[in-house]
C-alpha cells in the first residue's frame, strides 16, 4: 500500500504559501514564479484556512472581470479546504480527487502543514510503481 508520505519523500515537502491579505496579482505572480498552479493561504499563525488556484483566478478574477491588484485573496480563496495526512493511501486520495475535481490537497501532520499532493504527483507515482512492476516481470520471464 503506498501512502502520501511515500509521495512526498520522492517529490519533497516543500508548500509555497501566501496570506489571506495579500492581492490576487501577488498570489498569480508567485505562483508563477515557482510553475506551480496552487497555493495554501494560511493565517499569521501558519494554519491552513484555504486554497487558492488557478481555477480561482479564471473563475473569481477573470471571469468576474475583477481589478487582480485590488482584490484579496480571502475575497476570492476556496475555503472549503479538504485535506489530507500522510498515512492518506494514495488510491483513495486519487479517488477522491478525481470523483471531487480536486488537483492539489494540502497534507496535514499533527495540525501542521506538511506538504502538498497534486494529481500529477499521485499520477506520476502510479507510473513509477507500474514501470517497477513491469520490470519485476520482464526480468521473472527471462529467468524462466
């Protein structure tokens, strides 16, 4: 059974995250800055109050034809935040991503932030368990 914590030792657990009172311009630059399509907002403690992705900005900015340098993030963040821990087994929180159109989920160790899981990421360590597998398999054919 693979978890999240296997996901985040190959990927790592580094989260960039931003403040409810910053602007949205801000947000979208630094989610540029680090190629990176989400964000955790988190409050002067640290603790996670939401998320903000590029979704948001299509749907609450653009869309809305709001002004990015005027409006705040906490206007316009998903504060419905799901989350995970790292025990989470990686085919349920897949399923639940994608039965939720969900692409990122913060990770949560002892009440802390602890990492961020995309779909990718789970995508990309499917791929990486079934290159193993076939592996395994091409080299039992060849000795038998």
């Amino acid at each position: 059974m693979s978890t999240v914590a296997h996901v985040l030792q190959s990927k790592g657990c580094a989260v960039q995250t931003i403040s409810p009172d910053a602007t949205v311009l801000d947000a979208a630059r630094r989610m540029n800055e680090h190629r990176i399509g989400s964000l955790v907002v988190v409050d002067d403690s640290g603790k996670p109050v939401g998320i903000f992705t590029e979704r948001d900005i299509l749907t609450r900015i653009v869309a809305a034809e709001k002004p990015p340098s005027a409006t705040r993030v906490r206007e316009v963040m998903s504060d419905r935040l799901l989350t995970c821990s790292p025990e989470t087994d990686v085919d349920q929180l897949r399923h639940t991503m994608r039965t939720r159109r969900l692409r990122h989920i913060p990770v949560i160790d002892s009440g802390r932030l602890a990492g961020m899981v995309s779909l990718g990421d789970l995508n990309t360590a499917e791929v990486k368990v079934l290159c193993q597998t076939i592996e395994y398999l091409e080299q039992y054919s060849v000795r038998t």
